[in-house]
C-alpha cells in the first residue's frame, strides 16, 4: 500500500479530524454535536476569519450557517468569499445603550498587533492599538434578532470575542427571541476565580448558564435543563 492511499484511509477512517479553533474549542464543540445538521445556527461576534482560530469553523463544515460579525471590511470580505450562505455584518458591537445613540463608533487597532482590536479606549490605552477608524456599530440583540428570523431551527453557538466589551453586549439576553445553547466568550484571567468575578459570569449564570470549561481565555458556558 503506498503512502498517498495510507493517508487516505487514514482520514476517512475518522482518526484524523479537521480542527480550527486556537485553544481546542471546537473539539468542545465536536463533542456536543457530532451530526450534520441545518438545523442549527450560530452568531460570532468578532469573527476573525473566515477559517483561521475560528470557533465556528466546525460548525460550518457540519452545515450549519449563521452570522458573523467583525468590524473589519477586510475580515467581512473573506466571510461573503468563502461562506455566502451566511449573513456577515461588518460593524462593532455594542451596548443597546451606545447604539442606540450612536450609528458608529471608534475602532481602535495596530498593524503590529494581530487579533486585538476593540472599541474600549481603556484596553486600546493598555495595549497600545494606536490606530483609529470610525465603524458603524449595532447591538447584540438585534444581531440575535435578525440570525432568528432568518435561520431555521435552533440557536446551537453563540461566539463573542471584543476585548472588553462582553458584558455590556449580553446584559439584555433574556429579552433575546433565544437564548444559544453554548456561549463561549474570551475573559481574560489567570484563575478560575478571576473569571467567577466578573460581571459576564453573574449575567450567565443568572439568565440559566452552567460556567463548564476555560479553555485558554475562553470560558464556555451552557445552557442548563436543554
């Protein structure tokens, strides 16, 4: 048997699996939902790429579609390029309060930092992201709102990843058309303590979520009773 037919064998086998997150979330997410399904979907709020450390990678291979969002145009681009089943949305993500008084908002960034930009001046300031551009900016909400009306079946992931901001863009959940049935969500901290400190873990815990794994900076949570 020669190699190029080995390796064959091998990957359809099973025994090699096709993975994309940064710290192993989606063999997480593996383990929750094996099946194909279109009967899912997901939101993934600071999406990055397309393929690339994506949480909703996976996902996708299992057909699921949904929305993703980044305040980057060049980020939106690759998302209609490479998944235009999906809706991608190129805007920040805010509070219900900041957008609802504001159509925009600063977007702070660096060319010699990959993968940290945000909208709170304080972690630009902490982490030096000098560049500045003015995005168009929604809330949580309505992204859930619109992923609702047009995806069929189940609200399966919910992704967030914007540095800083997460707790202000969830505080409204239980107003949400669904509640998704993971949460995973970036929250900086070198314990497990420091992440039950913080404000996103009380708004989860008390809109139904189980706090179940930390994997790297992303702390999963699942919905409880589903």
């Amino acid at each position: 048997m020669n190699a190029h037919i080995r390796k064959l064998k091998t990957i359809f086998s099973g025994a090699t699996r096709l993975h994309f997150s940064q710290y192993g979330e989606d063999v997480l997410l593996h383990k929750r939902f094996r099946k194909p399904s279109t009967e899912h979907f997901y939101v993934d709020v600071g999406a990055h790429h397309p393929y690339h450390l994506s949480n909703t990678a996976y996902l996708w291979t299992l057909g699921w579609s949904g929305v993703n969002v980044d305040a980057s145009p060049a980020v939106i681009a690759a998302f209609n390029a490479s998944r235009p089943q999906d809706l991608n949305l190129q805007a920040a993500v805010v509070s219900e309060e900041a957008a609802s008084t504001s159509a925009s908002i600063t977007f702070y960034s660096s060319k010699d930092i990959d993968n940290c930009a945000t909208c709170d001046p304080d972690v630009a300031r902490e982490r030096g992201l000098t560049q500045t551009t003015t995005v168009p900016c929604t809330s949580l909400t309505a992204i859930v709102e619109q992923a609702h009306a047009r995806f069929p079946g189940r609200f399966g992931f919910l992704n967030i990843d914007i540095e800083g901001l997460d707790d202000q863009v969830i505080q409204n959940i239980e107003a949400w058309p669904q509640k998704p049935q993971i949460v995973m969500v970036e929250i900086y901290g070198s314990t497990i303590p420091d992440v039950l400190g913080t404000r996103t873990y009380k708004l989860l815990t008390d809109a139904g979520y189980g706090f179940t794994e930390r994997l790297g900076h992303t702390a999963v949570f699942e919905l409880l009773g589903t």
